[in-house]
C-alpha cells in the first residue's frame, strides 16, 4: 500500500474499507515485474499509479504496448490515444501494431494480467461487465469479451455491493455474461479472492472486516484460502 | 507511371454507389478519415452498410451527419454506444438503423481475414454469450469456440499520415488502429492522408499499407486528431 | 517483343518457336503499367526483363513488394533474396512483409497475375507444377498453391511439348493438381492460348505455324479465340 | 528491471525438452537462426518435430546436422526437396524422418493463427489436390476451403537484426519471413540478434516484434548469410 493511496473513512462498525485507490494499489502488489497488463477503462486504470519502480508493461487494445501515465497539456501527442481515448503517453520501449495485431496478442495469451471492473461476478468465475440489459437501449460490447477470454489472467477489481448495496458477487450472474469461467481473482473495497475450484476463497480483507461480515455481503458461500 | 493520387476528396468518392459496405479506420477520433466521410455525404451513395469501431459522438462530426441524413441502413462495430453517441441510439431506437454488434478483437479479426483470404475462422471469444446466438459452435482440443465470417467492403476510407504516389502509407502512432486491416479488405482503398512524399522517402522496412492495397490518395493536411486531456476514469 | 529477345531457329518446317526468351517478351506485353506480379522461380523470372519502361511491381512471396532484378557484386544485399533465394536489388517505392502478410496478400487476390510454370495444363484450367509422381520421393510444394488460387490471374509460361515431344496441353491432367480451374492463360514455344468456357483457345501462334500443326502438339482440341 | 538478454548460446538453450516442437525462422539462410540451432545439437533435445520452410541442404549446416543426428522424429515444412537436401532425403527414404508436407501460405497461416489465438481455419489453397486427403471440406458462398488448424510450438528460434532488453525485435528486410509470426506462436522464444541496441533505440513504431513475445535474446554478430549471386533459373 503506498502512500499516495489515501485512506477511505472507517465505516460505523470500525470497518475500514479500502478507497478505490487502495483497492488498486493493493492490486498492484500483486504484479510482478515484467508482466504485460491490459487495464480496462475506468476504475481498473486505477492499478497503473501503483506499479512505481517496477518494470510492469502496460498493453491498450487500440495497439499499443508500453503506454505510460495520462499525457498533460507539455507531453500531449495528439495521435495517441488509450483505449479509453484519452490522451497518454509511452514509455520507453514502447510498440505499436494494428488491431488485429493487438486482438491476436490478448487472443493469443500473451497478455499476462488483464484488470476489468464488473457488475456480477460468480463463483465459477462468469462474470457480466458489458450491459445491464439486451433490450433496453444499445450495448456497446468494445474489446472486454476478447480480453477476458484471452489474457493469462483475469482480475476483477470493483466495488464489493452496488450502489444500493446488493452483493455483485454471487452464485450466478444475473446479467448477460462476458465470458464463462473467466476470472481467477477479485478485488474489492472490502477483500482480495480466488475464484477457486469450490468457488470464492478469501486471501485478504480491508481492517477491522470479519468474515461474518464480509459473507452478510457476497451472494456465494466463502471460504479462507488455504495457506 | 503508377500515380495513385487524386486532386480533391469529391474525384477520391466518385463511383460509391448505392446499396455499398464502407469501412472506415480511426479509434475514435484518432487514424478516423473524418474528411472522406465529409466527402461520401457529398457524393451522395445511400443504403450503405458500415464496418468501424464506433458510431460518432454529438451531432456535428461527419460520421455522426452521415447517419443523420439517414445514408446508412446498417453499422458492423464493437462500441456504439458511448457518451454523447446521441444520434445512434436514436436511430436505433426508432428502428431506422440496423446493427451488427461485433467483439473488437473479433471485428479486427474478421476484417483481417477477409483481406488475406481467409473466408472463415472459429475464436474463443464470445463463447457462452448472448453474442454466440445463431453462431456455430465447435469443440477443439476441448475448448469452444464460435465460427466467425470476413467482412469484406467495397469501400474502405483510410487515415494515413504519409503516402506516396504508389498508395504505401505509414500511420502515426496509434492512428495506426483498424486502417491497416481495413485497407486489405475492400475493392477500392481510399486515403486521405497528412503528408505525401515521394517514392521512396518512406523506407522499405517502414511501410505500413504497401500501396497495393491502395486505389486513391488524397492530399488531406488536417493537422491532427482533437486532444483528450480529460482525467476522468 | 524486345530486341533483346532472341529469336530461337527456325525448324525444319519453316516453323519459329518462339525462344523462352521471346516467350517471356510476349507474356511481358500483355501486363499493363502498375499490376502487381508475382513471377515462379525460373522460365517465369524471365518475364522481369522485358517490362523495362513500365511500372510493374514483381511481388516475392517471402516477403518483398517491389522487386527489382537479380543483384550484382556491387548491389549485393546479403538479407535480400528472391523466392529462389537468389540475391536481388529493390526498386525505389518497395516494402516488406513478414511471410502470413505475404501470403494473407497472394491468398486475398491482391496480386494482378501470378505467372508459373507447369508441368501439364488442362483445358478447364487444372494445372500440375509441384510433383510428377506422391510415391517416387519426396515432393516440394513451396508457394505454388496458394498463388494459384490466390492471384487474381494465374498464366502459365512453359514449353508447350514435354522434352520427349508429348504435349503439356490436355484434356486432363495426369499428374497430382497443384490447384484445379486455375489457369486463365498459357504462353507456350508455339502459341499463346486462353483458357476459355470450352477449352483453349487460341490467341496467338510462332511465326509460320499452322492451326494443324499446334493442334498436332497439343493434347486437347483447340480453336481460335473469337475476337 | 525487465532484461531478456542472455550471455551464451547455451544459456538461450537451457531446459528444451525432449519431444518438444520448435520452430526456426528463415527462407533459406536470410533470417535463419544458425547458431541457435547449433546450440540446440549441443543442448541435446532430442526426438524433436521440426516446423520451418526449408530442410536445409549439403552436409555441414546445423540444421542438416540436427537431421543427421537423428534428433528430429517429424518436420512440418513446405520446401523439404531442393538441389541439395540429400540428408533429408535419405532420412525420409529410410522411414525414419516423417514429413508433413503444407503449402507455405498455409504453412505461415497456421503460425500465425497459433500466435493469435485462432485455433483453426478455412483456406482455399489446396483444396482439390492431393494435400487436401483427410481434411474437412466447406463450401463458403460457392467455393471450396479446407480446414487448417493453427500449429502451436514450444520453443521458437528466431534470427533478428536488432534487439533490445525487453526482446523488442527488428529485421533486415527479407530476413523478416518467418520469424516475426514464429516469435507469436511458442511458448518459449529464443532470438539470436546481430545487433543488441539500447531500450528506446527501436523507436515504437519500427519495432517488428513487441517484446512481449519473447522470453530469450543472445547476441549473435555472425555478419549475415552467405549471399548468393547465381542467376541460374
């Protein structure tokens, strides 16, 4: 956890749940170095202010591999966008190819470590991030079907509830699935788990949490990760 | 002489006819040819089916109007929907315009494969979702997989940073994106593109698109994609 | 025809085959300014030195677009060669391509014509260039098939007799296909031939040959193209 | 920090097992990886089943000599028989070397499909010809294709002209063939390198090989191939 990840407040029950930042920070621990990573947009993006030090190379799906930190108004390249379309920069080392090139890079397995956030994620390792509904309004799917099947590794990093406090992991996804079997890990505000074989095995939790309370919270039995 | 350059964006569109399947390059607006979309709305060919990443944001940029004017019965993409994709959503939601939702990497894929000959090839992705429906589905070494078809275009507009007479181009950076495959996969390959230099500036080994894949080039010094400087996650 | 194509002698019958040399002019003719091409190794390598004044681009499937001849101890490149591998020159305007886009360009017809050589040609089009016999050794393939069905147009550039006097030309191939319905055209010694809805025909003929005599050394019924 | 480089042949080498697939870049000598393969008949893999274009030829290079040694049971290759490939051909003769005979395009094809994920596909090339025997045939809007599947390998020996740490890789011209698909489909790919430049040498758009397809770089600065100057037909 480093310094730059501020602390969330303590929750009434002397809970502390871990701040988004804290939850990608401590994400970030777990990246050795020399991994390649694809972030998705948004919360998972998060995980690259914590990898300081290390040589961890970071992969956008719009081809580019070796991106740096968010371009400011000094660094800005106007052709070189992530995939969340905002303007970044390279490290040194960097490449870029095509999208076919990209796609078969994820595809292929050569991408060590893909971080998505989700909406469910169930304990056989489904999981839906791509639309709430098929028929009301537009899905837009992007590349998070390609990467999920494709990346070595898939991590989930989100909130542990909804908004309005409803577990998001759970025995079965509600939603309409990204992939099938896909993630071997979660990161929330409140733990670290495995998806494993008899599904969720906790490995860490954010201070002053009991797995009591933690389970109140998950919608799928849990267990302690054998150590 | 092999001289592949035309004088104006309207000579680049001419013979776009009715009824045609248009790709176009660009990650948002990065490597998208946004002047030769201005052009097609020009040259009038309606019906069309397209094949991009997106589907345009607000209600000014050329894709967004090419819509809008109801010249397009059907789009092939993987992100249509995003903020401010006002006029998509519309469209769609009144029934007025057709879409072929498409994985990313699979769309990337199936154009690739279309320009290399490929007619068909199976992929893990999508499988054992809503987007699997209607695929054929087939066990190899114990995994599933969907079969997926090339999308093939008569018309593929490009975004290019340096061309010669030959067509061989080089992308900037990550307007590199979908152009590349896109350029391979239609019968007639239109570029428009930042700088034109002469034969052989662009080295061997540097070649992008070898002008093969090129029909058109069209001189378009546009200065480059709008910045994105916004932090938000 | 180039006056650096010499002419072969006239035969006893006051009959002029034409030389390979000349052949390969006749053929070179008929490839307008700005096709990309991609020629077989040996007779069709020929082709290149009589396109002299046009831009035509010579295609190599391991990987060269813009090909230019074969290379001199002054313009030696040890890391260029010819699908021969033979040493070559580029001309100005060239690229590289590893082989799968290479191969992704002949398959996906963006080659203008492929020219071969053949061993037998069929008068629907089948061809054998690759092996005379599966059993008796062991048989390269090479490139042959798939320039065959990918180039937009495959002619074939051989003697039109085999060296014991049999014609090349036939209803059917015996020998095992290198593609079927592939040939569109062949440039013989003796004619240059179409490959038409109801077999050869005829295009043109060797100085002081007649119909009678080309049918004579040719092993399926020919006419002449309507014109 | 990230650092692929190795200080020997032997070290590139290490933990090759028996039974493995390895794949060698090259057409002909241009881009061929020599001196890994000499360090492959020092390492001592053996029963070995071979993926390249050629099957090498005469006596003395390694690649023969790995034939020779009798550490090959298979090899997958398009161009087994040339003027010269007399170790081949004896070995094939006597039984105890099996070929798989696959036309180059499809031959490259499936590489390349092995290194981006695509299991199988469907091609044109050899349908109706003997190669075809035991393949699935599918008719796709009206015409033939065969059924290929992506061949997978576990080491890749790759020859490039410029390397740097992270395994970011370039070639020299036709020296790329091969090597830059081959890099994408083992699990485990060794590069030889003329020349080991610094990180951020190989600016990002000339890099040929990202980095992340390769796990070993040794410095090799043997000069380059034999040239050949014949202009025999």
């Amino acid at each position: 956890m480093t310094a730059t990840a501020a602390r969330a407040p303590a929750t009434a029950e002397g809970v502390k749940p871990w701040s988004r930042a804290q939850a990608a920070a401590r994400l970030a621990q777990d990246i050795p170095e020399g991994w390649c990573v694809n972030l998705g947009i948004g919360f998972p993006l998060l995980v690259s202010n914590f990898v300081k030090g290390r040589e961890v190379i970071f992969q956008s799906e719009n081809g580019i591999i070796g991106m740096g930190g968010l371009a400011t108004a000094e660094t800005i390249e106007p052709w070189l966008v992530n995939a969340g379309k905002q303007n970044v920069n390279l490290v040194k080392g960097a490449s870029i190819v095509h999208h076919a090139d990209s796609f078969g890079m994820i595809r292929g397995g050569h991408i060590d470590l893909c971080v998505l956030g989700a909406f469910e994620v169930a304990a056989d390792g489904d999981f839906a991030n791509w639309t709430t509904s098929l028929t009301d309004g537009v899905p837009a799917v992007g590349g998070a079907m390609d990467l999920a099947v494709g990346a070595k590794r898939l991590w989930i990093i989100m909130d542990h509830t909804s908004k309005d406090g409803r577990p998001k992991l759970l025995e079965r996804c509600d939603l309409p699935l990204t992939a099938p079997k896909a993630v071997t890990r979660v990161y929330t505000n409140l733990a670290v788990l495995d998806v494993g074989p008899q599904g969720f095995e906790v490995l860490d939790m954010a201070p002053g949490l009991t797995m009591e309370e933690l389970q109140a919270k998950t919608g799928a039995p849990l267990r302690r990760k054998a150590s | 002489m092999i001289d592949k350059r035309v004088k104006s964006i309207a000579e680049a569109m001419q013979g776009i006819k009715d009824g045609s399947t248009v790709m176009f390059g660009g990650f948002g607006a990065v490597g998208h040819p946004a002047h030769l979309i201005d052009g097609l709305i020009e040259q009038g060919a309606k019906d069309l089916t397209l094949v991009g990443n997106n589907a345009g944001s607000g209600r000014v940029e050329p894709l967004v109007r090419l819509l809008a004017a109801g010249r397009v019965r059907k789009i092939i993409c993987s992100f249509p929907r995003s903020a401010g994709s006002v006029v998509f959503d519309e469209l769609h939601k009144a029934g007025k315009l057709e879409l072929e939702l498409v994985p990313q990497g699979t769309l990337a894929e199936r154009i690739r494969a279309a320009g290399a000959g490929i007619p068909a090839f199976y992929t893990p992705t999508a499988y054992g979702t809503a987007l699997a429906e209607g695929k054929e589905v087939r066990e190899i070494n114990g995994r599933h997989y969907l079969l997926e078809h090339a999308i093939r275009a008569d018309v593929a507009l490009v975004e290019a940073y340096q061309a010669d007479r030959w067509g061989n181009l080089t992308y900037k950076l990550s307007g590199r994106n979908f152009n590349p495959i896109m350029a391979m996969a239609a019968s007639l390959t239109i570029v428009q593109s930042q700088h034109m230099v002469e034969l052989g500036d662009i080295g061997p080994e540097d070649v992008h698109t070898p002008g093969v894949f090129v029909q058109r080039v069209v001189h378009v010094p546009y200065g480059g994609p709008a910045s994105n400087l916004a932090t938000a996650g």
